[in-house]
C-alpha cells in the first residue's frame, strides 16, 4: 500500500515534557505549547488517508515546509538550518500515526525526512508518504 498526502499548519517539534506533581499525582506536559493542535491535524489527516493499520516494515518519506521569515532573502535559497530540529518534527509525526496508520513506530524500516523553508506564497505544513504492508 502506497498513500501520499498533504497535513496544512505550522510543523511543530515533539521535544521535551515537562513533569510536576499537583497533590499526590505527577502531571506531564509538552513543552511546546503549539504541539497538541499539530498532532491533532496530522492524527486527523493519517485517520482520512489509513483504515487499517500497516504491518511491517513500513517505509516514510517526510518533507516539511516551515514558514518563511519575513527577513529571509527572495532571491536566494537558504538551507533551514535553524529549530525545529528535525528528529523532533519526525517524532510528532511518528506518534500521531501511532494507532492508526501503524501499531507502533518500532514497524518502520525506512525514513526520510528534510525541511526547508516554504517559498513565498506557499503554504507551511508536510507532505508525507507512506508505503507498507497491510494488515
């Protein structure tokens, strides 16, 4: 099974948690507080795109477009070289399709993944294919 498709947004990075405890229970939180709407578009975008979960091995190509600084120079292509790391925008992905295009990320056998800025008038966001075995 091949499947292609586009998650419109903001890419946002799943790094660290934060941790505290609140009366006698430990309460974790992401540190990125964009993080949850970003999963919740790339989990509702794997939920219109998968309706059973894929076996393995599972191969992913992923290639964010981050917004353009309104600084950055129209004329010349610059490397995004800056946050979001890279590795943090692939987990977000990884854990969204988690449950529903695969039943654990451990399934993938192949990934590739870049980011670049978005050009000007283009939109922000990811495109992600997917290939793999049924279910």
């Amino acid at each position: 099974m091949t499947t292609d498709f586009w998650v419109a947004g903001v890419p946002q990075s799943q790094g660290s948690a934060k941790a505290y405890v609140r009366g006698n229970r430990a309460i974790v939180t992401s540190a990125n507080a964009n993080l949850k709407p970003w999963r919740d578009a790339v989990h509702t975008a794997f939920q219109a795109n998968f309706s059973e979960l894929l076996t393995a091995p599972i191969d992913v190509e992923l290639a964010f477009v981050l917004p353009r600084p309104k600084n950055l120079p129209k004329t010349r292509i610059v490397p995004h070289t800056k946050k979001p790391d890279l590795d943090k925008l692939v987990r977000a992905i990884f854990d969204s399709g988690t449950g529903v295009a695969w039943a654990d990320d451990a399934n993938m056998d192949r990934v590739s993944a870049s980011k670049r800025y978005a050009e000007i008038g283009e939109q922000s966001g990811v495109h992600i294919h997917v290939t793999g075995g049924g279910a």
